[in-house]
C-alpha cells in the first residue's frame, strides 16, 4: 500500500514539473507579446503616427492633399 502512495506521489510530481515547465513557457511568450504591444500603444498614442498609419493602410489624404499611387512595372 505505501509504495502504491510512493509511486502516485513521485507520477503526480512529474506531471505537476511538466504543467509548470508548459505555463513557463507560455508566461514568457505573453510577457513578450505585452511588450510588443505595449509598444504599439505608445507609437500609435502619438497622434502623428496614427495618421501616418491610416495614410499607408487606407490610402487616406487629408482635405487638400493629393494622393499619387506608384504601381510598380511588371
């Protein structure tokens, strides 16, 4: 009997070392994309940014700007 609880108690500690060693990884893969997020924040905070952004992605010009599309040559 006490080496059947031995032998349960030694599996449950594998298994908890592997779940915790999996939340690691995934903790440090979430604190890296925070960053990078958070750094989006702050650019895109700026409102400069922000309208240099919408220009690029949405080919939008402010009243009495022009807008010049160069496609390239195939």
């Amino acid at each position: 009997m006490v080496v059947i609880q031995v032998y349960n108690l030694v599996r449950e500690k594998i298994e908890l070392k592997d779940k915790l060693s999996a939340v690691m990884t995934e903790a440090g893969k979430l604190e890296t994309e925070n960053g990078a997020l958070l750094g989006d924040i702050e650019y895109f905070g700026n409102p400069k940014n922000l309208a240099k952004e919408i220009k690029a992605k949405f080919n939008y010009k402010n009243p009495g700007e022009k807008l010049i599309i160069v496609v390239p040559e195939e």
